[in-house]
C-alpha cells in the first residue's frame, strides 16, 4: 500500500457508531495506517440513525458516550495524525428502507454531541449549556426525550 502511493492522495475515515466502540484496537489501527504512510486520518461518529432501522426516537446517551469514546482515541492517538470527525446523522438504513430518527427529534442529541466534542467531554456545565442553547429546562441522556 505504502508503494502505490495511495497515501499520499488519500485520508482513510475510521467508521465506529457503537457506544463502546474498542479504543484500543482503533489506535491500533491508526497505528498501521501510519506504517504504511498515511499521515493523517479521520474519524466517523453519529449523533443520530445508527441505533435501529425503525428507530424514531434518538437515545441521546448512546451518542454522547460514542463521542466520548472517539475522544479516548483521540487522546491515546499521536497529536498530529487526527484531521477531524465527521459527525454523522443517518436518516436510514439503505435506499429501501424508511425513514428514521426524523431531525427534529434528533436535535438535543446533535447539541450535546457537538458540545462534548467541542469541550473534549461532557460534564454539568455541558449540560447547562446545551440545555440554554436549546431552551429547555431538562435534558433526558439516559431515557427519550419528550
């Protein structure tokens, strides 16, 4: 791979929607692709539509704690190889399927998503924060909003 030059062209994007995704094994991985000549790569999370094919509400926690995890590999990563994530927000499964996770239901969890990465974690102040941007009086992370 290093001798075709496809690293010097390319930045490979990690995919992981899972809410324990396997730190270790995706530094690994960065790990390798640097040996072959990658310099930088990217990350792939979610804030919504990778929970269920007919998921219409969004679990907030699943997301926030698969951002949390991309921030683990961030931080045991090299300073230098991460280019950014890419926050994703699937509206379905493939092209047959219906729709699901419609956005209006998924902006809370698009808000603390954004929050946790911006603040490199979620805590009290986050919280609050999003809770003010958004105008409500109490964010649910463990259960669906209502």
């Amino acid at each position: 791979l290093s001798e075709s030059g496809v690293p010097q062209l390319v930045q490979p994007m990690i995919w992981d929607y899972a809410a324990d995704i396997d730190v270790e094994g995706k530094v690994q991985l960065i790990e390798k692709y640097r040996r072959c000549g990658f310099s930088k790569v990217w990350f792939a999370s979610a804030f919504k539509g990778a929970t269920g094919v007919n998921q219409s509400l969004t679990l907030i926690g699943h997301h926030l704690r698969n951002q949390l995890e991309w921030l683990q590999v961030a931080s045991r990563s090299p300073a230098d190889v991460l280019e950014g994530i890419a926050l994703t927000g699937w509206q379905r499964y493939d092209h047959f399927s219906v729709l699901c996770e419609l956005l209006p239901v998924a902006i809370p969890s698009l808000a603390v998503c954004l929050q946790a990465l911006k603040n490199g974690g979620y805590s009290e102040r986050v919280k609050e924060n999003v809770e003010k941007l958004l105008g409500m009086s109490n964010l649910e992370i463990d259960t669906f909003m209502r």
